[in-house]
C-alpha cells in the first residue's frame, strides 16, 4: 500500500507494444502507491507528454526509434532534474550502463523483468524519492523562515544606510554578511507606495502582493536592491558605475512599474526619486531627496514618480492666488490619516513650498495658515480619532508662534507629530485586538508544519507585509521568532512533563524533520531537547 501519503506518478516509454502493455496491465499500481499517468512508443513523443504530466518515475526502453532512452534521460535530467528514470534494456553493454549512470538514471534493469521485480524496485526508489521530497520540503521551510528574518534585518540595514550613523567599512560589512552587493560608484534611491482603491489600504489585497512578487522578480533582474519598509512601502537602492548608466537603468525600471500598474486600474501608487550620489556616506541626501518627492502623495497627486529635479520646480503660486484653507485642512488630514512621523519634516516644507516661496512673509498669512493648521489638527483629534484636544496642550497657540517664520514651521512640525503619535497610540489599541487574534490562531495551529506568516496574514485578512509589521509593534517580537518561541516553549513542557521521544515530540510542535527540531531547539536554549530534559531531572523542574 501507499506508504508516502500521496501516489507517485509513473510514466512508461517503450516501443514495444507488446512489452508495454504487459508491463501497464500486470501491475495494480495503486496497491503499491503509484498511478500511472502516461505511455508512449518512443522518446520524441514522450517527451512532450512527460513535459504535461510531470511524473515522479519514468521507466524507459534504451533502444527505441526516433529518440533511445538514453537521449531521453539526458534531456530529462537537464529539464527535471527531480525525476527518477528506471532503464529497461535487452543489451547487456556496459558502455550502456556507464552513460546511465553518468546522466544520473536511478536504476538499469536488463529485460526481461518481472511485474514483482519492476514493483520491488520502484518501492525502493519511493521511498527515495520521498526522503528527498522530504528533504526538500525541510529546506524550503527553513528558506521561508530565514526570508521572514531577514527581511527585518535588511529593514534595519536600511535604516542605517539612510540615517548615515556609520562608515562606508561598517556598512559594506553588513551588506557581505546579507548576501546585499553595496559596491557601486553611482546609488539613488526610489521610495514606492503601492495600494488598491478596492480596499483600505489595511486589507489584504491578492493583486497589490501579486504586484510586490512582481516587483521583487524586477529588482532581482536589474541587480536592484529591494528593502519592505512595511507601512512606508518599499525603497529601492539602484547602483551604477556612471550617471549615464543610473538614468538609463532608472528610466528603464520606472517605465516597467507603470507598464505593470497599468494593468489594474484600481491600483495607485507614488514614487519619490532622490539625487544621484558618488558615495555610501551620501546616500542619506539621496534619501532626503526622495522623501520630499514622496510627501507629494499627501499634497494630492498620485500615479506618478516625482523626480528630485520635478519637486524642486513645483508650481509657485502668489499669495493673492491661493486658498489655504483648502490647502491645509485636505491636505493635512490626509497626512494625519496615512502619514508617517518620519515625514512630517518633509510634507511641512513641501507643503509650504507649494504655496509659495514668499507666502510666509506675510505675518498675517503665517497667523492664518497656522492657525487653520491647528484647527485641522483638532478637528481630526476629535472627529476622527475620537479623541480630546487636551492631548495637545503642551502646544498652545499664542502670538510668539507666529512671530517669525521658523517659529511657525516648527509649531506646524510639533503639532502635526503630536496628532500622529495619537493616532499611533490609537492603532496601537484597534490592532490589539486583531494580534490578539493572530495569537489565538498561532496557539490553534503551530504544530502544522506548513504554517506560515501568509496563512496567519489571510485569517486576519491583512497582507503580510502589513501583518508583520502591527505584529512585531504589538508583541516587539517578528513572527517568526515568537511562532519558534511558542513552539520551542511547547517542547520544553512535553520534554519535563512526558517520556515521549525527541522525534515525536518535534511533529507535535511543527517540526517534521527531528534533525531541524534539534538544531532550533539548540539554538534557542543552548542545548539539545536530550541535554534539556536530562537538566530538567537534575533539578527537579
């Protein structure tokens, strides 16, 4: 019977009719865990089918017309290099059996053969083929696991390039230890936002992941490298050896995203490109650069990328020529509901910019645009938030706020951050309790192998991304690292309260594989599950 779980397919290739369908019809394959998925009368014609049906086993003829079997096992082994083939001949060569195995063929089996001998040798190489898909089952586990880690470390590698608080040295070092190239003469850097209007931009949206996959596919290709700022979006480090080289790559890439977002009309986005810099130490004005672009898409434009030179040229309107009050309350209510407070410096001078190079001159204009500023603000508190101005107290508004320009500036900045940390504390709050959800359903279902940051994301129906990021703001932990924590926390309580072996103990945690349980179960205490238990004995826990 089946012993793997899930049938096997074989696909048979011989010229022979006769042999074929004695070999097809004397066998009950499913008694033994296969199917048979397909035959065929020679290796030109198989070919095309094995490509359609992708089968586990191919057992093959070496003599056949058209393409021998050996020609056939070598473009399988090139195309699917998974694939076991089984070689039937009726020429004892030993030439034949040298290029069998050269190519890699798993068995060469001399015809005639019997239905009990084919059977005894395709169990065997089951069972084979099982530990291998087991193998790489394991392997892709802790490679989405690692992905999930290091996507908050490249997050951190991110934030120092761009804040500059360390040397070129430093920061080439890290880089290496990533597996992220950082050697370049020119960089720049694209910040991007992307979201659906078919929903709030909190929920999961399948087509905004599928554009991301995408996007990572992109920046693969173009030697682009690719960092998750989670709510911010995702920021882009494009490297060149000239600035000839930058504007064409750059061009080239930004074309493909509007190329790819215009696809779906009810996808937006916003891109702010910075300056292109000559050295690792100026990458956080290429940075700046891109931030004041990006805070465009508060001041209400969207599906567009603004370059470092577009944002210096913005419009200049006279002060007899604008309406503040529209200005501010739409455009700073935006910012408060999707802002961010790294940005707050950037949308204040772009929004200020945008109204004029000389509009703060004017006193009375500066007492105004203030003034609608905090009322904004308090009508956003109130409600939006639901909230008390008293939260903003510590930033009363009197006469020397406006007396010159700077001091206006720095009041807007204040009480612009302040209303954001409110609203920071009030996310806090809302996703309590849909973390609170996600725990549950880490507690439910951590023993299931499979389980994954896209399964947990779907349940809550956030996207990943966005899930990552509320989870670890919530509980200071990735999700990785408290679904290992839980689960290494269960195995220490099977391992002092029962007798069971280490190998079942790690299926009851999650962990398939007892050789991968071990090394996490070490990792995390220092000590192997045998090593634990016996100090647990010892004293007496």
């Amino acid at each position: 019977m089946d012993g793997w779980g899930t049938m096997l397919k074989v696909f048979l290739v011989e010229d022979e009719y006769v042999v074929r369908e004695s070999i097809k019809n004397n066998i009950e394959w499913s008694d033994f865990g296969f199917e048979f998925c397909g035959e065929a009368g020679d290796g030109e014609v198989a070919l095309s089918l094995i490509r359609k049906e992708l089968p586990d086993i191919v057992i093959t003829d070496i003599k056949m017309p058209f393409m021998d079997g050996l020609t056939l096992s070598k473009l399988i082994k090139e195309e699917f290099p998974w694939m076991e083939i089984i070689l039937l001949t009726g020429y004892e060569e030993f030439s034949y059996a040298q290029e069998a195995l050269r190519i890699g063929v798993a068995r060469y089996l001399s015809k005639p053969i019997s239905g009990e001998m084919l059977t005894s040798e395709l169990t065997q190489l089951g069972e084979k083929i099982q530990e291998k898909k087991e193998e790489r089952a394991i392997h892709e586990k802790y490679k989405k696991e690692m992905e999930e880690r290091t996507i908050q470390e490249k997050q951190e590698f991110f934030d120092s390039i761009v804040t500059g608080g360390k040397n070129a040295a430093a920061l080439l070092e890290e880089a290496r230890k990533l597996s992220l190239d950082l050697s370049a003469v020119y960089y720049n850097i694209l910040l991007l936002k992307v979201w659906s209007d078919r929903h709030d931009m909190e929920e999961y949206s399948n087509t905004v992941v599928s554009m991301e996959n995408r996007l990572k596919e992109m920046a693969e290709e173009k030697n682009v490298l690719l960092f998750d700022r989670h709510l911010e979006g995702k920021a882009l480090l494009f490297k060149a050896n000239s600035e000839e080289e930058m504007q064409t790559v750059m061009q080239d890439f930004i074309e493909k995203l509007k190329a790819m977002f215009a696809e779906n009309r009810h996808i937006h986005f916003f891109g702010g490109v910075g300056k292109t810099v000559m050295h690792i130490s100026e990458i956080p004005e290429s940075f700046a650069c891109a931030g004041k672009g990006f805070a465009h898409r508060y001041l209400g434009e969207t599906d567009k990328f603004l370059l470092d030179s577009d944002s210096k040229q913005v419009d200049k309107l006279s002060l007899s020529n604008i309406n503040p009050k529209q200005m501010a309350h739409e455009r700073v209510t935006e910012f408060l509901r999707r802002g961010d407070g790294m940005e707050v410096n950037f949308f204040v001078e772009e929004f200020l910019h945008g109204l004029g190079e000389r509009a703060l001159q004017s006193s009375i204009f500066r007492q105004y645009i203030t003034m609608d500023t905090y009322l904004t603000v308090i009508d956003f508190l109130e409600n939006e938030l639901g909230v008390s101005r008293e939260g903003l107290d510590t930033m009363e508004l009197d006469t020397t706020v406006t007396s010159t320009e700077e001091r206006a500036v720095a009041f807007m900045k204040d009480i612009i951050a302040g209303a954001l940390a409110l609203r920071e504390d009030m996310s806090k709050n809302r996703y309590h309790d849909v973390v609170r959800d996600a725990i549950s359903y880490i507690e439910q279902h951590y023993s299931e192998e499979e389980f994954s940051l896209n399964e947990l994301a779907s349940y809550v129906n956030f996207s990943p991304n966005h899930l990552s990021a509320v989870f670890r703001q919530q509980t200071g932990q990735p999700f990785i690292k408290y679904l290992t924590d839980y689960r290494i926390t269960k195995a220490k309580e099977l391992l002092r309260c029962t007798g069971k072996k280490s190998s079942e103990i790690a299926i009851l945690v999650g962990y398939k594989d007892a050789h991968y349980f071990s090394y996490a179960f070490k990792k995390a205490q220092g000590m192997t599950p045998t090593q634990y238990r016996g100090s647990s004995k010892e004293d007496g826990k």
